[in-house]
C-alpha cells in the first residue's frame, strides 16, 4: 500500500512541476538578445539642417525611414540628399537605400547611386553615377570603392573609387583606373 | 592630320583629379592621351579648361614625348621634351627642356621648340632661359 502511495506522490509532484514550467516560446518572442529592435517609423522624412547663419546646409528627404534602439542605426528607402552652400551650385545625391550612423556623421548610400551638380557661370552641370557611397556630412566630403562614371556636357570621366570634396571649390579625386573622353571643339 | 583637331581627346592614365580652385584636371601615372593620330604620353598631364572647353594640355615626363602623322602619305613626326604644352585649338606644340624633335630622318634639338602642327612647320630656339642653342640634323634626299 505504501508503494502505491509513494508513487501516486511522485506522480503529483511530477506533474505539477511540469504544470509550472514556463513556455519555451514565450521566451523566444519577449527577447532575443543581439536582436536590433525597430523602435520607431516614419513616412515621408524631411530632416532640415542649417548652419550658423541660419542658412539652409543640408537636407535628407526619404520615403520611409525606421529607427533601431540597439544600433541607433537610421535606415532610409530612395534617400535624397541635398547640399547647398551661399554662391554655389547645388549638388543632389540619390540612392536606392541609405543607412544613417547613430551620431549622423556617416551616411551610407547603397545600390544605384547618383550625384549632380549644377551648372554655374564657370563650370557645366555634372553627373556622377555610383554605387555604395559613404557621405560624411560634417566634412561634405564622400568617398567609393566602386565604379564611377562622370559626365558633363558630351566629356565623360571613369574611374574605379572617388573621393569628392563638395565645399567649394570642389575637388573630385580617381584614384585608379582613369580614363577620359573630351570633345574638343 | 588635318582633321586631329576635331576628333575627341581619348586620355587614360593611373589617376584624375578635378580642382574647381584652378578649373584644371590633372591625370597622373602612365597618362596616355590620343587625339586623332596625334598621341602623346607623359607622367602627369594637367589640363586646363576655358570656360568649359578642354584649352591646354600640359605634359609633363621624363621625357614626355608625342608622335604625329601631318599627312596621311607622310612619315611620322615625333617630339619629345621635358615638358610639351598642347594648345588644342590653336593647333601648336611647345616641346622645353632637351627638346628633340624628328620627322624622317631630319631632326631638330634645343631648349624649346615651337611645333605648328598644321603646317607641319617648326621654329627652334629662343628659350625660356635666352639660349638660343639649336642643332639640326637634315639628311639629303638621295637623288635618284
């Protein structure tokens, strides 16, 4: 008789240890460590910056914008951004995607990615087609890895990897594999 | 040939760098640059705009030399120089510093030599520095 009591006493204590468990899966959804969490979306961004003298410098327009808490990465769909700066032309970058560094000094540009410039009294509008550049706005200086090309007027530019310095006066580096084609007359 | 002066300039070389404080370009490493049958090679050439033209090519090397066909029927003309200065639409070639320039067997050394290229003629001498060294080499015709 004693056995089957002992063992009707293992059997309820058994079951109300498993009764107690808490459920693996609730685990997993409250918190994955590691996991990026999106805090917070935006359609239709428009982020405006101006300098010291209140004069318009940048600005970032974007269709959809979402903002991760681990990360305080910013990543933005068909980012546009916009350069401006007193008596010179403007320059207007666009990108597929874009990512947004936590401190916004960095700026990354993924996919297809084009900068133009304006024309002024001096200089002919310009156009350079990219991909996968990083814009320091800060510096209003950008740089690439990848192939460029660089058209103004009926002259064009290739090149493999850009540095460009946006201030003016401009200055646009290839660092390798250059090649040019100038109309003359 | 008459017609370089058209045709586009085609340059490649190791790298390009766009100033806009002097509206220059400048290319630097084993530049090679064609325009036409006119080629030229050079360690770094800077080329300076006027307006938004390509204006004066300025080739720099160790020597930077050129090589031109004036007519079709006609042999080469090379250069060569420590500096050669192209001015696209004027059409003329100024070759300093150990200057040589040759067409056939005819050839022509000075401190700088001012090439016009559709007249395929040339003046030597009158150098940036005064000296007016010039030494010239023509081989007769061998009459028939």
């Amino acid at each position: 008789m004693r056995t089957w009591l002992l063992l009707l006493l293992l059997g309820v204590l058994g079951f109300t240890w498993w009764a107690s468990r808490p459920e693996p899966s609730a685990i997993s959804t409250t918190q994955t460590p590691g996991k990026d969490v999106q805090d917070y979306s935006l359609n239709g961004l428009a982020l405006r910056q101006f300098d010291i003298q209140g004069q318009l410098s940048h600005r970032l327009l974007a269709e959809d914008m979402q903002h991760y808490r681990g990360s305080g990465l910013t990543r933005i769909q068909t980012p546009e951004y916009i350069l401006y700066e007193q008596g010179s032309p403007v320059w207007t970058v666009n990108a597929a995607r874009g990512e947004l560094s936590s401190d916004q000094t960095l700026l990354k540009l993924f996919g297809k990615t084009t900068l133009e410039r304006e024309a002024d009294d001096m200089h002919p509008a310009m156009r350079l087609e990219t991909a996968d550049l990083r814009i320091y706005p800060h510096k209003e200086y950008a740089e690439t890895d990848e192939p460029v090309t660089v058209t103004s007027e009926q002259n064009w530019i290739k090149s493999t990897g850009m540095q460009a310095w946006f201030k003016s006066p401009t200055r646009i580096l290839f660092p390798a594999q250059a090649r040019a084609h100038y109309v003359a007359q | 040939l008459p017609s370089d002066k058209d045709a586009p300039v085609e340059i490649e070389a190791d790298s390009a760098d766009i100033d806009g404080a002097t509206n220059t370009t400048t290319y630097r490493g084993k530049v090679r640059i064609s325009q036409g049958s006119m080629e030229l090679k050079a360690d770094k050439v800077v080329i300076t705009f006027k307006g938004r033209k390509p204006h004066i090519l300025t080739a720099t090397g160790t020597p930077a030399k050129f090589r031109q066909k004036p007519e079709q029927d006609k042999g080469w003309v090379t250069g060569q120089g420590r500096t050669i200065v192209y001015r696209i639409n004027s059409e003329e070639l100024v070759l300093t510093g150990n200057a040589v320039l040759t067409q056939n067997d005819d050839s022509f050394r000075s401190d700088r030599i001012v090439y016009d290229r559709v007249k395929a003629r040339l003046k030597a001498g009158a150098a940036a520095q005064g000296s007016e060294r010039v030494k010239v080499i023509i081989h007769p015709q061998d009459t028939p």
